[in-house]
C-alpha cells in the first residue's frame, strides 16, 4: 500500500489509511476539532492523490476499527457479498468514482456493486467527488421503500411533516399538521420530537396523529422520535407506531452515548414488526449526522465522513423506510459555515443513496452557524436535483422546539413546483381527493389549515 | 429587543383588533391599514398579545384559524403568495434570525448572578468564536476555578446546582429569577440539602462531568442557556445527572429543555427539577435508566 505522493514538489508521506481518508476530506471543523485534518490545500490533495490509488482491498485489509473491536465493523463486514466483492477488489478508488460517474453505469449497476461494497470504500469515492459529481451519481440511484405507502420514486419528492411544538401540546401539534397538510407536506412521515420522553407522553401523541389519518384517510405513517426505549414502552402499552426511530452513530461506542446497541435495535426490529401499526415491510426512521460520534468522543481518529458512511451501513441492516442526515444540526464544531453544510448534505446524501439507503436530509443551521436561510434553498435545491427521498416540512422553516431552522412547507411545495416533482403517488391521489393538489400544482384551497377541523 | 420587530408585532395586533370591531374579510399588507392601526395605538388594551394576525384570505372556518393560530407559537396560517410566504412573514423570520444571533454574543447580568449568591469560575473557552468551535474547551474549569471551587463550596453535596451562560446569556437572565427560587423550595419540600451554588462563564453542559469529579455531589443540576431559536431566543435548559464523573455518556444525564415563559414555564420547571432530584435519589440512577 504506498501511502507516499509528491504535490507540487513537495513530498508527502502519510502514516495510515486512518490519516488518508482523514486529511482527504474537504475542510470541515469537526475535523480540525478532531486534530485530524489535512495541514493545508496542499496535504488535503496530496492525500486526495494517495487515495486514488489505493484499492478497495487495501481499504477493507486495513480496517479503521477491526470488527473484532466494534460491532458497527462486524455488521458492515458481515452483510459483504464476497463474490461481487471479488470482481471489484482490485479497482482503485479512482476507477470506482469513474465507474459510479460512466452513462452506462445506472441504478441496476450501482445497486450491485453496492452489495460488494463496505462503507469505508463509499466514503472513500466521497472524497475523491465534486459537489457535482456526488449530485450527478446519487441521482442515478433509486431507493423505493413502503411503510404504509411507497416513497422514494423516481420524480418523487416527499415531506415529512415535523409539527413540533414546545410543550408537546396536543392541539399545538394537531394545528401545526393541518397546515402541513393543507401544503400537501406528510407524505414521508408526520413525525414529532416529544419533549417530554415519557411512555405516555410518546402514546398521546401517536393516538393523536393516528386520529387524524384515520379521520381523514391520509395515507402515510407516524412516528415520535423519542429515544428507542421510551418507544418500545409506550408500543408495549398499545401505542399505535408505524415506525420506530432511532438516531444512529458509526461506532459501538458512540451508539453507547445514544444509549442503544445492535441488541436493542433487534429487539426493537422484532418488536415493531410484530406490534407495530405499520405495513411495512420497512419499519425504521433513523437519523445521523457528521460529528455525532466526536461529540460523544467515541470516534477513534475517524473523520466523520468515515463515520457518517458508517451509520448508514450500520441502518442497512435494518431495512429503514427513511433515514436523514440532520446536516447543520450538530453545530459549527463539526460544520462551520454553509460552505460546509451544503459538502456535508451531498455527501451524506450520496453516501446514503451507495448503500441502497432511502436517504432524505434535514436542510438545517442553528443560530450559532455561519449560515442563513439562503443556504439551506441552494442546498436544497441541489438535493432536489440529486433525488432526495425527502426533506422536512417545518412551518416557515422554524421548529418551535428544536431551535433551529429547516426547510419549510413553502419550501417543499416550491421544489416541486420548480423541479417537476410530485408528492408520494398515494399521497397526491389523496391530496387530488382532498382538492389541495391538482396536475402535480396546488390548488386555491391549499394553505389553509382549518381544512382539517 | 429589535424596536422595530415589537412596532411590527405592535401593528400586526392592533391590526386584529381591527378586524374584530369592522369584521373585515381579510387583513392585507396595505401599507394604508398600517398607518390607520398606527392611529388607534392607545385604544389597544395591554392583554392583546393572544391576538392573532389572520392572513389566510378565504378559510373555511375564520374562528377556527384563530384557534389553531393561538394554540401553537409555530408560524401557522400564514398563507402564501404562489408557492412563496409572504413578504411580511418572510421579513419577519429574519428579523427573528437576527435576534437570535445577537444572543450568542450576550453576557449574564451581573445583578442576577449575586442576588442569587452565585460566585463566578470561567471554562477554558478564551472567547465566544472559540467557544464555538471548540466545546472542549468549554467543558473543563481553569486551573483558577478549580482552585476557587475546592475554596469555596462544600464537597459531597447531595445536591449540587450550577449555573452557565451556554449558548443565550439572555436565557440565564429571563428564566434563572424564577427557577431558581422554586427549585430551592422543591428540595427543601423533598428534605433535600444543596450544596454551594455557582456560575460558570462560557459552559458546556459536559462541564458537569468535570465539576463532579471536583465536588462528587449525588446529583448535579446544571441550569443552562439553549441554542437560541427563533420563536424563543431565551430558552434554558436543566440537565440533571446522577453522580456525574469523567466519562459520563449523554444518555446518562436528564434533560428538561425549552424553559421560558412560552414553553416549560419556569416556575413549574423549577418544582420539577426537584422531583426529578429526589427520583434520581430514591433509584440511584438518571438518564435513560431513570423510570419516571
């Protein structure tokens, strides 16, 4: 393995594959907080060069985190087909990029070689891809699943309805959905985070989001995005879940921090699928994000790219319905600016998309990021193009109870509008029904919520 | 506060009030109805803040937008122009956007802090732009604090409170008059002893990590300022934690969050907390393993 390159006369002779991937990745202050990052322009490309000619065989011998260390590794390792493994060990990094980025590589292509592929060599390809490159690639792929319905078509793009609110009041909730509704949003999921993560709390709120579905036969799921334990209390007790919900780390020890591991998710997995209200056959939401794992200091000297790639094969096990990178959430530790955030959003996206993940992404920034609302259009709009499954719908953007800002009801019907895409096919028959949507274009009536009183 | 974010709330209720005396069908961005809800500025009672602006032109239930509207501080009902908010919405989430920057870069009213008795130690944060990027820093006291803590607060409390800027200053200085005092009563209710109470400039919450090594108490509170959001740019949280020390994972600390007068209301929290205390006690447990 030569770790060894010359850039612009200057000699660069990198230690490990950990190093490699690290100071590839384009600048992000999680890195630099990690004290892995790349020295300067030049180190990032003298890594970037070694990387390239690397292979995936190189990448898998020399594991960042041994399975025999961490139970991440072992599920990643275990789901390798060995066979389509073997027909593309030998490439480098370089030719998976160019294979992944060839015209007569399509859907069918990715999806197999995908089955060969272990997260560390997805994430490895990120490195070496413009922004356009990763837009151009993960729009090739398609990733359809079904809860209660299917999402995730080609010229499909779906909302989840995030009706927050800051004492999980009831009504609060309810009215915030209407609007969401009333703006053809909630195709994906209607999707709370409680505040208070109680049992009875999380089954007041799936009984009161059940209700209106029932009420007015909307086809779509729900889920409460409490901590996985809280849920499976309140499923036990008779809680009417679709989904379950987890985020997820790229490390046994990060996932610690959340309070879970691969046994829990299992229980979880056959819990849902015997009491849960769902269809299926895909039961999960989960959610990730760049510098989770460093924020728990469970990240080993991985970048979080490597990480990030981590967390979605470690979700592949699970058969998600919907997973999002929550991308400008975790803060300007990890990802400083917008410059950073939109990086971070294609490559979660794409990351996600090469590991046959039903990938959606929360366009997001705190307040304390060098960010504003004009970043979080121009990304996405980006995704949009790249075939996101789904943003989140929060009204005007603000979530009254996370604190931080998304993408809007607005939002998603303006994409739609501009890109040529359409809500979840269910979805917009319903919505025809309801005389909110007609041809793909909202009607007069929408935007108003008393229509669901 | 912006002045001219409360004048724009100011217009937009009066502009309500209104609407109830003429029973007009819609409200519109006229600049004309502007200066008219100008003139009849005294006329408004001082409870007008229920009051909401009506922006959906044609609903199928007008009293029913109101309810929805009032239930909710989410930004609801408030139409559109094709498939785009607003002028006057879209202006108004950046005016709010704005406050919340501001925020970031406030300092605790000295005032509160010693009417309250909270003496001051400082994290190894430097300064807020460092503070951002490195939270690191901000979880471990200078070698000053330390030395001050050891001086002057009794080791092995029962129960430790602590409180910290974090991300809102503004937080600290709107909810801490009104936590604070009910969280003394609620423990004293449950017979509970507080150890010597501080301030930390520049915390994050794993400071309690480092504070509990420090002191060892049973179960540390840490009141802290929230990431300001838009709706809410003084929230404050509490993070509770039994027996904190190096090492301790997120999923081990309790967390009451949105702390202001629109959200958990701070004297209610402040009870609660204590109920929390005496739980964690009773079960030698907080986190995810606390049964409540």
């Amino acid at each position: 393995m030569n770790l060894t390159t010359t850039v612009l006369g200057q000699t660069y002779q990198l230690k490990s594959m950990k190093e490699v991937l690290a100071k590839a990745n384009e600048e992000k202050s999680g890195d630099q907080l990690a004290g892995i990052a790349a020295e300067d322009a030049k180190e990032r490309m003298a890594a970037k060069l070694i990387l390239s000619d690397l292979t995936l065989a190189d990448i898998r011998n020399n594991p960042l985190l041994p399975p025999e260390k961490d139970e991440v590794s072992r599920v990643i390792e275990n789901a390798i087909n060995e066979k389509i493994y073997g027909e593309i060990r030998n490439w480098s990094v370089a030719e998976l990029r160019e294979y992944v980025l060839r015209q007569d590589t399509g859907n069918d292509q990715i999806r197999r070689i995908s089955k060969g592929l272990t997260s560390e060599m997805v994430a490895a390809c990120t490195k070496l891809m413009s922004n356009l490159d990763l837009v151009q690639a993960a729009a090739k792929v398609e990733v359809v699943t079904h809860c209660n319905i299917s999402i995730g078509q080609r010229g499909v793009l779906s909302g989840r309805a995030q009706p927050n609110h800051p004492t999980d009041n009831i009504q609060g909730i309810k009215a915030s959905l209407f609007e969401a509704l009333s703006y053809g949003i909630g195709d994906a999921v209607i999707g709370i985070n409680p505040v208070i993560d109680s049992a009875d709390s999380v089954k007041s709120i799936l009984l009161a989001t059940k209700e209106v579905m029932e009420k007015w036969s909307i086809p779509t799921q729900n889920c409460v995005l409490a901590h996985i334990k809280t849920q499976m209390k309140a499923i036990r007790q008779g809680a009417p879940a679709d989904m379950v919900f987890q985020s997820l780390a790229g490390t046994e020890d990060g996932n610690r921090a959340f309070g879970i591991d691969v046994a829990l998710l299992d229980e979880a997995d056959e819990l849902i699928a015997r009491e849960g209200t769902g269809t299926g056959p895909n039961l999960w939401y989960f959610e990730t994000g760049q510098g989770s794992e460093l924020s728990a200091e469970a990240h080993y000297g991985i970048d979080q790219v490597t990480l990030e790639a981590r967390c979605y094969g470690l979700a592949r096990k699970y058969k998600p319905f919907i997973v999002n990178t929550v991308v400008g959430f975790i803060g300007p530790e990890y990802l400083y600016d917008s410059k950073q955030v939109i990086r971070a959003g294609l490559e979660d996206h794409f990351m996600g998309k090469m590991q046959q993940i039903p990938m959606g992404v929360d366009v997001c920034y705190t307040n304390h990021m060098k960010a504003d609302q004009n970043d979080m259009d121009n990304l996405a709009v980006l995704l949009a193009a790249a075939g996101v499954n789904y943003i989140i719908g929060a009204p005007m953007a603000d979530d009254c109870m996370l604190n931080y800002q998304s993408t809007s009801y607005h939002d998603i019907a303006t994409l739609r509008e501009t890109m040529r895409l359409r809500p979840a096919p269910e979805f917009e028959r319903w919505l025809n029904r309801m005389g909110l949507m007609d041809n793909g274009r909202l009607t007069p009536l929408a935007g108003d919520p008393t229509l669901f009183m | 506060m912006n002045p001219s974010l409360e004048l724009e709330q100011f217009v937009d209720r009066v502009m309500v009030e209104l609407e109830r005396k003429f029973g007009s069908d819609t409200l519109t961005d006229d600049p004309k109805s502007e200066s008219v809800s100008m003139e009849v500025k005294g006329a408004v009672s001082a409870n007008a803040s229920t009051l909401t602006t009506i922006k959906v032109p044609k609903p199928k239930w007008q009293e029913g937008l109101a309810e929805l509207i009032e239930s909710t501080p989410a930004r609801i009902g408030v139409w559109r122009t094709g498939t785009r908010p607003l002028t006057k919405e879209m202006l108004k989430f950046r005016c709010d956007h704005a406050a919340a920057i501001d925020s970031i870069y406030g300092e605790v009213n000295e005032q509160i802090l010693s009417r309250f008795d909270l003496f001051t130690v400082e994290t190894r944060y430097g300064n807020t732009e460092n503070y951002l990027k490195r939270p690191d820093m901000g979880r471990i006291v200078t070698a000053a604090g330390e030395e001050l803590i050891r001086v002057k607060c009794r080791s092995h409390p029962q129960v430790q409170v602590v409180v910290s800027d974090g991300l809102s200053a503004n937080a600290i200085d709107a909810n801490l008059p009104d936590v604070y005092p009910s969280l003394l009563d609620s423990l004293e209710a449950y017979g509970l002893r507080a150890g010597t109470p501080f301030f930390v400039r520049g915390g994050r919450v794993a400071v309690m990590d480092h504070i509990g090594e420090l002191l060892e108490p049973d179960v540390l509170v840490l009141l802290i300022g929230e990431r300001p959001g838009l709706v809410s740019s003084r929230s404050m949280s509490a993070y509770l934690c039994y027996r904190p020390r190096k090492g301790t994972v997120e999923s081990d600390r309790t967390v009451i969050s949105n702390i202001h007068p629109g959200g958990t209301p701070p004297v209610e929290a402040g009870a609660y907390i204590g109920t929390l205390v005496h739980k964690m006690l009773e079960q030698k447990t907080s986190g995810i393993h606390l049964d409540l």
